[in-house]
C-alpha cells in the first residue's frame, strides 16, 4: 500500500504518516496540490495533508483544491500537537544563525531572545526545510527550528526541547482514500465536513442553512466563509458538523437539499488524536 | 505623521502605505505583530497590516492580536489587487533559479513552467525578501518573482509583466488609528468587523447571534470561527457587517448585548479600492 504526504521527510505531515501507517510504501511530495493529485491519478492509495493549523487558520491550498478541483473525500482526520525543537549538528554547538518558518520563529521568539539575544534569523519555506539546510552546513554556526522528526530524519541534535511559547498549537490533517481505514489509535470524535454554496447573497441565506443544523441541536466546530472567485463578495461556506448522531445529521442534509441549498461533502471521519 | 506597515520596502503593503499617505514619513517594520505594537506604543499615528487575502485567506497573526491584546480599531480598509511580476537585475539575464514566496510561486507556476522549464525554485519567507536577495546578487543567473514595486525599489527590471493565473487576487489591509482618514481614493463599502465570544458551545448559540443580523436584512460579507486558544474546541468568531446603514446596525448591537453576547470591534471603517 502506497501513502502520499506532504514531505520533505522531517515534516509535520511526515511524522503523521509514519504514526498512522507504519508499515506502508511512503511517499513524500513538494506541495500539497501534487499530494493530491498523486491521489486523484491513483499513484497511492491514501494521501495525508494538512487542513487546519489552531494558530495559523485553514490551509486553503487543501480546503480550495478539494471544493473546486477534487471528487475526493477525507475518511480520517488526525490531529497532531505542534512542538518546536531547537536543532544543530552538534550539542556544543557555538550559533549565530537561526533557521526556519516565520511561524516557528514567531513561536519560540521567546526563548531565542533569552537564550540566543545576538544570533541573526533567517525564514525559511518550512521547518524541515530549515532542518535539511544546516544539516547540509555542518561547519557553519547554524541551528533551525524544526519538529523532533526533523533531528532523526537529518543526523541533528536536539539542543532545546519545546520552545515554543504556546502549549494549545496542533494541527489537524486529513486522510484522503476511498474508504475509513483502521488505525490502532485512540477516537475521540465522529465529524462532517461540509463545502456549503449559497445561491444568492442575500441577507440570512447563510442563517437559513445553519437552521437547518441548530433547530436539531447538532453541534458545528467551525465555520469559515471563503471567496468563490467567480466575483469579489461571493462566497462558499465550510462548516464542519458533529456526526456522532449521523442519523440526524442525515435528516439535516435532505432538509438542506430540500431547500434548494447547495453542498459537497469534504470528508465524513473519525478524529484521532496523535 | 509617522506611519508604521509591514516591510520590507517594496512589499505589497509599502506600496499600500505609498498610495493612502504619499506625503508621510513611512515606517517598516519586520513583522505584523511589531507593526502594531509600534502603534500601541505611541511610536507611529497609523500603522498598516494584511488582514486577508482572497487566496490564502484571513492573516490570523493580526486578527489574533487585534482580538487578544490590543485595544485598537481599524478606521480605514484598502483593497489591493495582487499582481505578480517576474524580476531579474538585467532584461535578457540567463534565469536558472527563481525565488520567491510560496504563494507567488504557486500563482506563476503555469507561466514558469512555459518559459523557463528548467529553472529551480528556490522559496524564500517573502516576495520582497526574493527581489532583495537578488539585487544583492547580480552576477547569478537569478529571477524573483515579486511586485512591480520591489522593482523600483531595488533597481530591478520586470522581464515578464502580470505572471499570475488567478486575476482574483487580491489583499485587504487594514489601517489602525485613532480616527478616519480622509483619503483621496474611491470608497465603495462601509463595515463593521466584530469578533464575538460564546458564552457556551452549546449548538444554535452562533445562530442566536446570526439572528440578530439575519432578521433585519443586514448582510454579512464575512464569517470565520477561530479557535480560543483557552481549550480545544472552543471559539470565537469574526464577522464583518455592511454598515452602510449605521442605525439599523446600531440596534443589532444592541440586542447582542441584550441577549448577553459578547463581542468585540476589530474595526468600524470605509472601504477603499486600490
């Protein structure tokens, strides 16, 4: 079995997929649209991206790509907690540059300015990126910030452990494939993820379907409005639903379609904390 | 007057803070949240920051901050269409690698793939960052792809014009400050964004607040939940509102407040299009 993710190797993503499927044939590819569309063109049987960051907001390449592109459904989502590592070729490593994502910087300022006050910092395109860079620079006064699996995966040294300043950071993936698969790993939720298009802009037609959902009780964990880019001021709607009772939920989407309210379902999933 | 917006020169925002205030002295700073800061402190009378953009979406680092920490209100919103230009130090330079911003790579990547196949890509945490780095190189076969902009600013040449795919690109910018500008530029929306907290995660809870909105004809042009950072699953949520008529919106909040909502004002201003 084949699984594509979001590479390169060291990643968030990369740590989830060798989590949740061990034993597969792993695949790593440069951007999300190209793990995707491995997907699509059946070059592997599940693809990992992720959706959602609790700090950093959707991940619209994932969520535009599935409304406007894609026949595909996530069937598992996995949420992974973000901790930053301090890496370098060596413990006793004298550093004068940092490296690494503007996100991971911004999340262990903190530390750096205390710990590190005169060392220059320099963004890069993502953590593992920064993490194969001095990797690639042993001799250099480098370090990066970058996730634990980076320091396996590159010959590093962790040199601070957790130094990011916010405990609530995690990110939330999705599987896509064509059916649920079974992961020896604990569930905690049972989720819809719906792409919901409004055929008007009129005042209250987004209230009309949220209706649908509150007079039944059922619960939403998110709603975001994104541009449709067909015209400036016209959007689609995702809101992901509680399917614990997908009985009612069910009810829930006739009575959408009933009233002529639009929808592509993005995933239907088990939550499963890593 | 001092007006402070996220550098470096020659970044969409600069070219933001040159059309609203061609005749101010005009600060850069290194990241959003030192923008706003500087304003807080007193250092600058305006201060200009991304807010969202139609392909990446909302600029959580902001709307976080403005949510969270500050007690500021955006007056004035400029809408700037995002165009990309492909840069080079001299107009017939051999290209062999080109940099820049995720983002603007993903947006050139038809015309990169036609015209120079066999250049690598190299990213880079901003498209200002990719045109500065290559003036500073100018004996490498180097392009940037960056705005028109970063050109003038770094004594580059454009050596292909407008390289995007998508013409529905465009950024808001917000502008922070103690009262409404006047500015000579077409106005064409009033709004109001509000960031309302839930008492309870209890469903239909954001329905009671839509409602408010829904049964008076008042249009929302934007939704989003963000996440509380207090506990997983908890939320808050930004809502932009027309305010093209101010009493009626006037009674809305009111009952907001009646029915114990609370919410916040990210911003009461007029929009202008750039």
């Amino acid at each position: 079995m084949k699984v594509g993710y979001l590479g390169p190797n060291g990643s968030f993503t990369h740590n989830v997929a060798v989590k949740a499927f061990p034993s597969a044939d792993r695949v790593p590819f440069g951007n999300i649209t190209e793990v995707i569309k491995s997907y699509e063109e059946g070059v592997v049987d599940y693809a990992i991206i992720p959706v959602e960051n609790s700090i950093e907001g959707s991940v619209h390449e994932t969520l535009d790509y599935l409304f406007h592109q894609a026949k595909i459904e996530a069937v598992a989502e996995m949420i992974q907690p973000i901790k930053q590592q301090l890496l370098a070729t060596s413990q006793d490593k004298a550093i004068e540059k940092i490296f690494s994502h503007p996100q991971a910087i911004a999340q262990g300022k903190k530390y750096i300015k205390s710990h590190y006050p005169n060392a220059q910092i320099e963004m890069t395109a993502s953590t593992a990126y920064a993490a194969r860079f001095i990797a690639e620079n042993p001799d250099e006064p480098y370090a990066a910030i970058a996730p634990a699996a980076a320091a396996k995966e590159y010959g590093l040294v962790i040199i601070a452990k957790d130094i990011q300043e916010m405990d609530e950071n995690y990110t939330r993936f999705w599987l896509l494939g064509r059916q649920k698969p079974v992961f020896d790993l604990p569930k905690s939720q049972q989720k819809l993820s719906l792409a919901i298009t409004l055929q008007d802009n009129l005042p209250g037609a987004l209230y009309k379907a949220l209706s649908v959902f509150a007079w039944r009780g059922i619960n939403l964990t998110k709603i975001e409005s994104r541009p449709l880019k067909t015209a400036l001021g016209e959007y689609f709607f995702i809101v992901d639903v509680d399917n614990s009772n997908e009985a009612l939920v069910a009810c829930a989407l006739e009575e959408l379609q009933l009233l002529g309210i639009d929808y592509k379902t993005l995933g239907n999933y088990d939550v499963y904390k890593l």
